[in-house]
C-alpha cells in the first residue's frame, strides 16, 4: 500500500508530454531530525513515501501517541468549529504557508485549544440557561396576561345582593359573589403546550377527568424560539379550572407527560398582579446579565476565529508527519529512520537539500541523507502542471490516468477540447461572451477575494477559467466560419451572389417578384456565382429557405472529417510509446492493423466526400451521387444501378479495401499473443541452465547487492524472481488482445457516428437561435402596433435581444456541451496509446497528491 504526502504541489512545470522518470530512493533519518526533514520534504512537494510496516497494527506503531495526541487536538478544533458555525460566523483559511509545530509549540497549542474550548462551553452553557430563564418568564408572564381574559375579577364585598348575571364572552368565569364559599372554591393549572400536542392533550383531559374541568387555549402572540434547536414556534397558552385534589393531580401528571410547562397561577388577583411586577424586574436582570454574557462569547468566539484557522493547518501537518514516520523502518543499531520514496530523478539534489535543511533547523549533528535504489516495480505517473494545463490534466485524469512514461494526451486535449466545443458553439456574440467573461477571471485570479468564494459552482468556473477562455477564442473563430453573430449573419464581406444578374439574365419582372415569394439563384446563370466566399460561409445563405438543408450537408461531412482525423492523431501518437517501450513488434502487429481497418473504412469515406467536393461543380451537381449510398453498397459488395459510380473501378477497389480491412481484423487478434507465446518459449528454453538451486546462492543473493531495500527477505527475492519471470498464460493475453480489438473495431464505428454529435448540437445550436430571433421579430411587430414611438420600440427589441441571448442561450448551451464531453471521453476507447494499461483494474496515484 503507497500512501502520498504532499503539502504543496510543486510549481515546477516539467514535462507535459510524457511523465517524468521517478526513481525508488531510500532515506536515512536521524532520530533527533526526522520530524524536521520530513516536515521539510512535505513543504516542498517532492516525494511518495512507501509503508515499510504493512504487516504493522496502526495501534503498534513507533509513533502512535503522537499521532492519537493530533487526533484530540481535532476533536477540539471541531467542537470550536461548530461554536463558530453555530453563531454565523465562518473560518477563512490562513494565506501564510505555515510550518508543522514543534513539540513544544504543540503543547502550547493544545493547552490552549483546551482553555478556549472550556471558557466556550461554560459560556455556552450559561448563555442557553439564561435563555432558558429568560423564555421560562416571558411565557409566565403571558400565561398570567392571558389568564385575566379568562378568570376575570375575584374579589368581591361580603353581603352583595344576588342578581341575575347576563353571561357573554367578555364576562368573568366565576361570580365574585361566590368567591368566598371554602367548598365551592376553583383551582388552576396553567402552562404552554406545542401546538401539535394540543388536540389530543385536550382529548385526554377530557376522557381522564370526564368533563370535571374547563380548558380555555389560546396562541401565544409572539413565537417562541427554542434556545437548543433554533426553531421558531408559536405554542399554545392553556388555563384549566377544575375542582378536587384528584382531579388536580390526574391534569399536573397528564400535562407532565404531554412536556408541558406548567407555571404557577394564583387565585388571588393581587399576588398575580405582584408576580406581574416581580417577574418584569427579574427580565430586566437578567436581559442586562445575557447582554454581558453575549459580549464575553463574542470576544471568545473572535479569539477562536484568530487562532483556530492556523492550528487546524499545523496540527494537520502535524500529524501528517507522524503518519509517514510510522511508515518507516527504525534501526536499532544505527538509532535512525530509513525510509523508501519515490522520487523524479531530476528533484534527487533538491530532496538532498530538504534533508540537510532539516537537520540544520533541528540542531542534529549528523546530516540525514538520500539514496537511490533500484527497483523493479512500475513507478507512480508524475505529470507536472501548473494553473494554465491544470483544468485539461483533470479533463484526462477524469477518465483515466497514464501508465508511468506513457504519452501524455493532455496538451493534445488543450487544443481538441476547445475546438471541437467550440464546433458545435460556433457563434461569434455567444463566444465572445464567454471568451471576456473568462478574461476577467484570468485577471483577477490573484485577487483575495476571487479565491475565498466558497460557492462551489463559482469554484468549479474559477478553476476552468482557462479551459472557458479557449471554448470563448474557439467559438470566436468558429462563429465568423458559420458567420453568425448572435444567431444573425454579418457582411463582412460581399456576398458572391448576384440577384441583379439572376433578374436580368431571367428577366424578371415585378410582378413575377410579386407572385413568386421564393426565387431561385441558379449558379450556372452566367454573373450569379462569382466564386466562393473569403473566409466562411456566404451571408447570403441566412436568408435562403434552404438554408438548414445546406448547413446539413456541410457541417455532418465536417463532423465525420474532424472525427476520423482526431482518431487517427490517437492511434499515430501510440508509435511513440511503442518506441518508447521497446516494443518495435507492435508497430507492425497492433499499430498497422489498427490503421489499416480505420483508414480503409473511414479514411476512404473522407477521400470520397473531397474527391466529389473537387470533382463536381454547379453546373454537374444534379448528376452527383450519393456518398451514403456508396458507403453502404461497399460493405454489402453491391451495386446500385440508380447511384452512378464517382470513378472507374470503384467497385472492385471499396471491395479491395473491404477485404484488406477484414483481413487486418485477424492479425490484430492473434499477432500479439503468438508473438509473446514464442518469445516466451524461447526465453524459457535458454534460461533453464541458469536459475539458482543451492542455499549458498540464495543467501549470495538476499546479502548482495548495496542498494538493496530495507525490507528484503528471503520471500521477497522468491517473489522479486517470479516479478521479473511472470508466468506468461497464453488465455490471459488473448483474452486481453480480444478484448482490446472487439472494442477497437466496435469502437471505430460507434465514435465515428458519435462525432455526428458535433452536427446534430451544432444545429440544435442553430435552430435555437432562429427561433429565438422570429421569437423577437414577433414581439418587435406586437410592439410597434401600439402607440409606441419607433425609437422606444427599437430600443425595448435590443434590450429584448440583449436579454434573450444573455439569459436563455449562453447559461442553456454549455449545460447541453456537456455531450461534447462524454464524446471526448468516448473517443479515447479508439486511441489504445493513451493509455496502455486501460484494461487494469486501478489507475496509478499521483505521486504529489495530498493526504490532508
């Protein structure tokens, strides 16, 4: 198991179109100055470290209290987290690069993470018990205001004369006469209820006490905020007179289970209204202690937001460090670390500088050191990049990255992704669009306040600003080839067509004009076609009705030519790692057939729509054949009597091409794996008489060898010996040959119908924007039957424009793109060099990915 550390990324750009050379290299640690050096090496972004302890409990490890040590801090760091989240606030992240801790600044920052933490909860918890208090009263005392509507007025002079009440609404409940009778007297119980407790606590009361009660509810007037969840709720204010000690107990027991808070209620009119006094004094308290209260945790919760951000970087370096160094072999007898990396060769002196700064900031008198080992393990890919290639290696990454020393298709894809965007997003307007909004990203890339939004859409634009800014130059460049300017053609330069010529040369008159609403420009008339237009496509064509028809035909042939010579680029770039791997028999067994079959297919598709572009002209158009039909008929080895041949022969030549194709299929199959079979076998044959058999030997070899790993055994060089001399199964590597030609073959056909897409989206593109233009031709006449001046009206038509491109077509076309990126991917099933090893099961790591 490899585990990366990497603080920082190197800046470095390094080789873009192929992988660095990494190399295995053991380092040699002082106790006193590991930590330092390997501090020091996160810093720097410069090595893979490798688990020299893989059969090592994590619990087992050297260094295991310190790391458990980090892990509270965190714990602590957390809990100030949620305090701080849970008052409104937010954590901005450190922009200073700061260093691990040493010991004894760890203590310091664990000594007082802690004393923080603690102020913060006894002043948490006083806080929400004053809240608490605080909410306890105002309902106490809105339960005693509601109560006045509903006993009214007890106390009445002794010997009134009896009289008839008339009872309403407003009226006391109980007669005051009837206030000093001892065996008629009426008790209370009052409190607040959740409201949705309310129907079936009223249920209750009912059923338990059989009527021997009366209940009045009403909602409070303000809602109640609950100090422990933050939620907002209106409860509910019951009274309940009832008369008995049973009957009180039996409503208190009711009320307790239903969470009520009950809150005492006199019978006395005085000594409520006291309890009304007392109470306001008390709110005034204790509102003036919780403002206090308040201050104290704002000035907590300020010195958290100081501190906090930079202990949380620290203490993760910190612990990150400890990490590695449990990854480490201890030797005893030496009192020092070694530990494995995996370093690019070209960063070795750089990784020796790290070690000496280290041991120099640690005071250690001995110098750490680095030493390179051979291996016989396949290397992590080390593709360096910077913040222009960063967003097109994702773009690769996504899919898949490349085996160590393979070809790099990233800068290809810097170029192809954005072109062929911008192919199906050919608008001049519309790009531009883009092309400044990403201009004033790049920018602004160094400010502050670009990199803080923590908006995840606006980082996932941020961080492609570049990629946008290429799609915006590429549709710049594509638009003035369709010559549309926000859906509408430009006259940049004259049209080549000729309308004065047709109506002369036919001699139309006005009222042939007038009958005919669609007039034909025929090429052949003499003065009507002058030749084709400067750069792109006649502006002329925008107002022809067969306008589609034509942008048709150009853009699917345009998509089928880009296709199959993108493809092609993708399986030339793989004579490159042929070569590069020493596998020269796999430029005549895999790289030709591969050709071969796509070429003969769908290179000869492209050869016939030039050769007919070339060969046909407008006076010979009608008596062009069809392409289709032609393609269709050479795979079915017909002929049809109704589409003319192009050329002579062309029969027996697509049935050449045909069986060629067909031909190549085999070889493609079974080149490779009877080549390696006989390559095995002869190996095999001369390397009988040489493997070793004695136990002298076998000890010769776990002992020899300076540059050794650490962690040799006598298993390892078993299974090193069988590394270097795998079992070679030839099922296995026709299986994966098979595998890789059935979808390569596959592959050419489905890519090269799925790069139609670039047709079909850049018509939907098309048809989108003349619908949106009769859309604002519509709303311009409605507008200009009105009594409008026509100078407002062409005002209110550009603002209508204005806000139809910018807030429908621009935010809806990239979402649609994203088809365009499923085909980026698609296509790289056709370009078996981008990545050799696309059939195993997991992918290698970047070597400078962070494990923070």
């Amino acid at each position: 198991m490899m585990i990366i550390f990497s603080f920082v990324p190197s800046s470095n750009m390094g080789s873009m179109f192929r992988s660095e050379e990494v190399c295995l290299a053991q380092l040699f640690l002082q106790s006193s100055s590991a930590y330092a050096c390997v501090s020091e090496l996160g810093e720097r972004g410069l090595v893979e470290f490798r688990d020299l302890n893989p059969h090592v409990n994590a619990f087992q490890r050297r260094y295991v209290g310190e790391v458990r040590r980090c892990e509270d801090m965190e714990k602590t760091f957390t809990f100030l987290a949620q305090e701080v989240r849970k008052a409104g606030l937010s954590l901005t992240r450190p922009e200073d690069n700061l260093p691990a801790p040493q010991s004894r600044e760890a203590l310091q920052i664990q000594e007082e993470s802690e004393t923080l933490a603690q102020e913060l909860r006894e002043v948490s918890h006083n806080r929400e018990a004053l809240l608490s208090r605080l909410q306890e009263m105002q309902e106490h005392i809105q339960v005693l205001q509601e109560g006045q509507h509903f006993t009214g007025q007890l106390q009445a002079p002794m010997g009134s004369p009896f009289r008839q009440r008339a009872f309403s609404e407003r009226e006391p409940l109980l007669d005051p006469s009837m206030a000093q009778r001892i065996d008629l007297r009426i008790n209370f119980v009052a409190g607040v209820i959740h409201p949705w407790r309310v129907s079936s606590f009223e249920r209750l009361l009912w059923r338990a006490c059989r009527g021997y009660l009366v209940a009045h509810f009403t909602e409070m007037p303000e809602p109640v905020i609950n100090p422990t969840t933050g939620e907002s709720v209106t409860c509910v204010i019951f009274i309940i007179s009832y008369w008995g000690e049973q009957i009180g107990q039996k409503i208190r027991k009711i009320a307790s289970c239903f969470h009520c808070h009950m809150y005492p209620y006199a019978d006395d009119e005085a000594e409520r209204g006291e309890t009304l006094r007392r109470l306001r004094t008390q709110i005034e308290d204790l509102t003036t202690v919780l403002g206090q209260t308040e201050q104290y945790l704002d000035q907590v919760l300020q010195k958290v937001l100081m501190l906090l951000p930079a202990w949380q970087v620290r203490i993760q370096k910190m612990k990150a460090i400890y990490f590695i160094l449990n990854q480490c072999s201890f030797n005893i007898t030496d009192k020092c670390l070694i530990g494995e990396v995996w370093c690019p060769v070209h960063d070795l002196p750089a990784v020796q500088q790290a070690l000496r700064e280290g041991s120099r900031l640690s005071g250690s008198t001995v110098e750490s050191f680095v030493h390179r080992i051979s291996s016989t393990e396949n290397p992590p890919t080390l593709i360096r990049t910077n913040k222009f290639t960063a967003g097109f290696q994702n773009i690769v990454d996504a899919y898949g990255v490349a085996s160590y020393q393979e070809v790099n298709p990233a800068p290809y894809t810097i170029i192809t992704f954005p072109f062929l965007f911008a192919v199906m997003f050919g608008d001049v307007g519309h790009g531009l669009l883009m092309f400044l909004f990403a201009l004033w990203m790049v920018l602004l890339e160094n400010s502050p306040g670009m990199k803080k939004v923590e908006n995840e859409i606006w980082q996932m634009f941020f961080e492609g600003r570049y990629l946008i800014l290429l799609m915006g130059a590429f549709s710049i460049y594509t638009g003035f080839i369709y010559n549309e300017c926000f859906s509408r053609a430009t006259t940049i330069f004259p049209s080549a067509w000729s309308i004065a010529a047709m109506a002369n040369q036919s001699g139309w008159s006005l009222e042939y004009i007038t009958e005919n609403p669609v007039l034909i420009l025929v090429p052949n008339v003499t003065g009507v076609f002058n030749g084709p237009y400067p750069f792109g496509i006649d502006p002329i064509w925008s107002l022809a009705v067969n306008h589609l028809t034509f942008l048709n035909s150009f853009k699917m042939k345009m998509s089928v030519i880009l296709g199959i010579v993108h493809m092609s680029f993708g399986v030339f770039l793989g004579i490159f790692n042929y070569v590069h791997f020493k596998q020269r028999y796999k430029i005549l067994l895999v790289f030709l057939p591969e050709i071969i079959f796509l070429l003969a297919l769908f290179g000869y598709l492209i050869i016939l729509v030039f050769y007919k572009w070339l060969v046909f002209d407008a006076s010979t158009s009608r008596f062009a054949p069809s392409i289709l039909i032609h393609f269709i008929d050479m795979f079915l080895f017909t002929e049809n009597a109704d589409n003319i041949p192009l050329y002579k022969h062309q029969t027996a030549v697509q049935t050449v091409l045909v069986v060629v194709a067909l031909a190549s299929v085999p070889v493609l199959l079974l080149g490779t794996p009877l080549y390696l079979w006989c390559q095995h076998s002869r190996r095999k044959a001369s390397q009988s008489q040489r493997e070793p058999s004695s136990s002298e030997e076998r000890q010769f070899l776990l002992n020899s060898g300076p540059g050794r790993s650490v962690n040799v055994a006598e298993d390892d060089v078993e299974r090193a010996q069988h590394k270097q001399e795998p079992e070679f199964e030839f099922s296995e590597v026709f299986m994966h040959q098979a595998i890789h030609t059935i979808e390569y073959c596959l592959g050419c056909v489905s890519n090269t119908a799925s790069y139609l897409r670039l047709w079909a989206l850049s018509l939907a593109h098309a048809r989108w924007n003349s619908r949106t233009n009769s859309m604002q031709v519509l709303g311009i006449g409605s507008t200009r039957s009105r009594s409008l001046p026509a100078s407002g009206t062409k005002r209110k038509s550009k603002a209508f424009l204005f806000r139809e491109q910018m807030y429908c077509i621009c935010p809806q076309e990239p979402v649609g793109k994203v088809n365009w990126l499923m085909l980026h991917f698609l296509t790289r099933a056709t370009v078996p060099c981008f990545f050799l090893s696309a059939s195993c099961a997991s992918c290698p790591t970047r070597w400078y990915d962070s494990i923070l």
